[in-house]
C-alpha cells in the first residue's frame, strides 16, 4: 500500500514537470512549433516517458487548460467576496492579470488548441459564457456604486474586456514580451477601455 502511494506521488510530481515545461515552451514559442521530444528533453526524461503520461499535445494542452479554468474561476470567485469595488478592481489587475500572463499562450494559441483538442474546445464553450457573466455583473455593481456610468452597457463592455486579452493571439507585444512588461501592458488597454465610463476616475 505504501509503495502504491508512493508510485502515485511519484507519477504525480512528473506530470507536474511535464506540464509546467510544457506550459514556459508554449509561452515562448507557441503550440505548434513546440515538439514532443523538445518538451521531454526539456523536462530530462525520455520521449516515452512523456508520451506515458501525454499522448500528444492535444492531452497536454487540455490538462493545461483544465488547470487555466480551475485557477481562473477561483479568482474570480475571491474578487466577487471582495465587498469594496475599488479592491475588486485593483484585485483584478494585480492578482488576475498575472495569471492570465501565467497561461499566455492559451490566448495566442486558441485556435490551435481547440483545433486539435475537442475537450478544451467543449471545456471552454461552457467556461466562456460564466465569464462573461461573472464580468457583467461586477461591472453592474460598479454601476450600483456609482463609480460607472449607468449609460454603459455592461455585457457589452465585458465581452470587449474578454476581446482585449484575446487580442494578444494577434498583438505584436506578446512574444516579444517578459510577464512583467505584458501585464502592464494588458492592465492599460482595460484602463483605456473603461475610462470614458468612470464617474470616480481611476
């Protein structure tokens, strides 16, 4: 019993490895110039060995996926218990922004990864629209508060905030930049996006 348990922990760090090696080559380079053999020699194991665990990117990158999600939807989960919308906004820039950049390449490899994995495409089909609720309704609260202009349409305004970090799968900046510098980057195109509608400036 002890040796199973350590056998499963075992298999458990390694496919830790697996997908956090996967996850810094795909944010450098992309899911499709990104092979199997340079991910297991990254990882300093055997080609089998990966493949073991992960039959082909498209299993690494809904395990990566799924992990996006689960961190995704716990953040968002703290910044809607936070009762004050200024921390709810500064929240999001300084705790949920990062972590978007953490997964970077899921946003400039999107099509990729749903072309070849039908469970991230299925995954994210139910995924995005609880977004762009959740988004709706912090910015209704900020509406309710009166630090946003009642005039702005808050769906609207949520599925153009979702718009801006897809935008990254086309933006020049993303590559060529280290986390630091894309999250300031990010966090000024949802000030700009905002600003004409805060009655409170920011």
């Amino acid at each position: 019993m002890a040796k199973s348990s350590a056998l499963g922990i075992k298999s458990l760090k390694t496919r830790t490895r697996i997908l956090e090696t996967a996850r810094l080559l795909f944010n450098a380079q992309g899911m499709e110039k990104v092979s199997m053999r340079q991910i297991a020699e990254s990882a300093d194991m055997a080609t089998g060995n990966l493949t073991y665990h992960y039959s082909g990117k498209n299993k690494l990158g809904l395990a990566l996926f799924k992990q996006f999600k689960t961190g995704l939807e716990a953040l968002l989960e703290r910044i809607k218990l936070e009762d004050d919308p200024d921390q709810q906004w500064e929240m999001g820039l300084k705790k949920l922004l990062p972590f978007l950049v953490h997964f970077r390449f899921f946003f400039q490899d999107f099509s990729v990864l749903f072309r070849i994995s039908v469970g991230a495409r299925t995954a994210f089909r139910q995924f995005y629209p609880q977004v762009i609720a959740d988004l709706s309704q912090w910015l209704e609260s900020l509406q309710e508060q009166k630090l946003l202009s009642s005039e702005l349409n808050a769906k609207m305004t949520a599925e153009q905030m979702a718009a801006v970090l897809f935008q990254l799968a086309v933006d020049e900046v993303t590559l060529e930049s280290n986390d630091s510098k894309l999250v300031n980057h990010i966090e000024q195109l949802l000030r700009n996006l905002l600003a004409p509608h805060w009655i409170q400036q920011k």
